[in-house]
C-alpha cells in the first residue's frame, strides 16, 4: 500500500550517461510515465502523464527556469547537454510546497558537485550513419572536481561538455490531387526531399562550496549551454 504524501523518481547521472540520451528532455524520458515532444528526432518538451509542456514546472538545482521562447511556457531541454547532469528528480506530486506551475509534473535537474574524492572524468564517441552520402556525430565531455583543505571543507568542480550531430532525412512526399476521394485517391505529383541538419550543441558549468559545519554551507553554481541548429533543403 501507497503511503507516501508524494511520488519522487530520481535518475542519477550513472544511468544517464549509460544510456544514448543526447540532451537533457531524452534522460528525463526515461523515467516511467514521461513522454517526449520531438523536433528532427531529438526531445525537446516533457510530457508528465500525458498532460501539456506547458503544465511541466522544470527547475535546475531548485531554481524555477522560464522559457527561453516568447510564446510558450514549457521551456527546451535540448539545450541542455545530458552529461552535465548529475541527477534528475521527477515529482509527480502537486503540494502546497511546489511552485503552481507544475500540474502535470515538477522535474529538477541538479547539476554536478565535487565529491569527497579527487574527480576526472572524461569521454568520447562518435556515430556514422550512410544516409545522404555519410552523416556524423561525436560528443566530448570532461569532468574535474577536488574538495581542498585538511577538513575537506572547500569544492571546487568544472564541468565542459560538446556534440555535433549530423541529422539527416531522406523524405518522399506524394502530392494529393485535390479533386480526388477517399475511395479512389489520384496522387498527381512526387516530391522527394533531403534534409541535412547541422546541430551544434555545447555547455560549462561549475559549482564552489564551502562547508561551514555539518548543517551549513555557502555554494556558488553557475551554467550556461547553448545550441545551434539549422540545415538545407
């Protein structure tokens, strides 16, 4: 029997990295009851139990994130490179303690710390696929983070991440005769069409903190990530 007063998953950044998830919305996929809104392949919007972007509050280290975009309220995580992320945490749950905006769902993201132990981590991979003459895709990340002093009480950790993703789509589209029915369909045209994106997409990060004594701290984070994305037709 179900007791608890709310229903938190959490996604720590071992799964996330194990996992092909090119941004931050494809980690937040994987945790149960979460779809995506996709644009050329990538997830972009979070779908909480079927409900709206919109209805999705989305946080980073507990910091309400507005929408980049004039017109809408759900904000873009395919801005967001997946191996910057330590750990996601997916409330499903709306009370009194949690900004108004997550009807559908609370997802914070929580950026990396220095741990207790020196930290370098780095990597590398790539893909090729064959369509439209050869398509690529690398990403690159590296990590480095050290807590400093006898008491270990000062940590300082720098994190850097970058992908190029070579999108492509090879599409046939037949063109329906207007003056045709449902019964006998007459296509009187074919167009065929190659799409070749080009998305670029990077991010820094960093976070100090200072441990005053075991119930108070001092920490600085700060983020930034961007994404560029275009293509020819």
């Amino acid at each position: 029997t179900l007791t608890a007063d709310n229903l938190v998953q959490v996604l720590p950044a071992e799964m996330i990295v194990s996992l092909p998830n090119a941004n931050a919305a494809d980690a937040v996929a994987r945790l149960p009851s979460v779809t995506l809104y996709r644009i050329e392949g990538e997830g972009v919007y979070i779908q909480v139990r079927g409900t709206e972007p919109r209805l999705t509050n989305v946080t980073v280290d507990g910091i309400t994130i507005p929408a980049p975009e004039p017109t809408v309220r759900q904000v873009r995580l395919d801005v967001l490179p997946s191996s910057m992320i330590d750990a996601v945490e997916l409330n499903k749950t709306l009370s009194a303690n949690q900004d108004a905006d997550g009807i559908g769902g609370s997802v914070n993201i929580r950026t990396k710390t220095a741990g207790e132990r020196p930290t370098i981590d780095a990597f590398s991979d790539g893909g090729y696929t064959n369509i439209l003459n050869g398509r690529g895709s690398i990403a690159e990340g590296l990590t480095v983070g050290n807590r400093f002093g006898k008491s270990k009480r000062l940590g300082i950790l720098l994190n850097g991440a970058y992908d190029y993703n070579g999108r492509g789509i090879d599409n046939f589209q037949p063109a329906l005769d207007p003056y045709s029915t449902f019964a006998a369909p007459f296509y009187d045209s074919n167009t065929i069409r190659d799409y070749r994106y080009y998305r670029y997409r990077y991010g820094i990060s960093g976070n100090a903190d200072f441990k005053l004594n075991e119930k108070t701290s001092f920490f600085a984070n700060g983020i930034y990530s961007d994404l560029k994305d275009w293509g020819d037709k």
